[in-house]
C-alpha cells in the first residue's frame, strides 16, 4: 500500500475506533513525509461516492505526516456534508491523498487543463478549490464553477483571482 494512504488509511482507523491520533515514529515512515512541507487533501469514498474529504491548500503542519494526520481526522470526522464515519464503515473505505504543489496565479480559464491542474478561486477573504481529475468535471468553466460554489462566490462574478496547482495524487 502507498504510504501516504497507509497513513491515512491508520489515522482513520484508530481515530475511529478509539479517537487517538497516531504518533509515528521517524523510522516508521518514509523520509517524505518528514521533511516536506506541502498542502494535502484526504480524501474518502465508500462504494465509489464521496464520504469525507478535507484538506489544506497550503502547510498549516510542520511536516507532511502531520498535514496528512491532522486532514485524515478531518475527512472522517468533520466535513459538514457527512456525518462521522463509524467503525462499521472502516473496511470499505476507499482512500486518496492528494500531496499539492505551489499554486500559481493565472490570469483566464484557458491556462487550466482539469486533468492537471486544480484550481483556487479567490475574491476578498472568500476562497474555493477544487482538485484535479475529478470524475464528471470535464472543463475549465465548471471547474471554475463549482470552486466559486464552494467558496460563496456568485456563479457570474468575473472580477475574481485564479491559482492553479499541480498535484501528486496517491491512491
């Protein structure tokens, strides 16, 4: 098992079933996840549909392992859209962690490409992201969209901020 989602995939576990936070030791995990310093997003689906999925754009941890801990308790526990996961659901969990690269602004739609690049839509203090490669997104505008969606930002407002970002997905 890939070892971003090995730690996902514990955190939820024991989180779940005895709401304890893993703390791994250096040994223990590959030297990655103790030396870098990235936004992650975890992401949980059960039966092919989203269960859970909450994640930083940029680090909030002092290193990787601790973003991809902090964000796995997040997804099963307290994204507003689904109730907790229960230890009933643990074993047909399906789990992804989405490491994201530096975003850089852009100044139109046409330098997206949904299969690669997320995208971050800004205007004042409210903010939206949306991944890349995600299933039934197919352009750049309802890509755009949905990240305005989620941010509170009105589906025709044009005067808005564009990032986009790279993402190494792990499955």
């Amino acid at each position: 098992m890939d070892p971003y989602v090995q730690l996902a995939r514990k955190t939820i576990e024991l989180y779940v079933r005895q709401r304890e936070v893993p703390r791994p030791k250096v040994e223990e995990l590959i030297p990655e996840l103790w030396t870098k310093r990235a936004g992650a997003f975890v992401s949980i689906h059960k039966g092919g549909e989203l269960r859970g999925c909450i994640g930083t754009i940029s680090a909030t941890q002092a290193t990787l392992a601790e973003e991809i801990i902090r964000n796995a308790v997040s997804a099963a526990t307290r994204d507003p859209r689904f109730p907790p996961i229960s230890e009933d659901e643990l074993s047909g969990l399906e789990i992804s962690v989405d490491v994201l690269g530096e975003a850089e602004r852009i100044e139109s739609e046409e330098e997206l490409d949904v299969k690669r690049y997320g995208v971050i839509v800004e205007k004042g203090y409210r903010r939206g992201l949306l991944l890349p490669d995600l299933e039934g997104v197919d352009t750049p505008a309802y890509q755009v969209q949905i990240a305005k969606w989620k941010a509170g930002i009105a589906e025709d407002e044009e005067d808005v901020r564009l990032y986009r970002f790279e993402v190494v997905r792990h499955e």
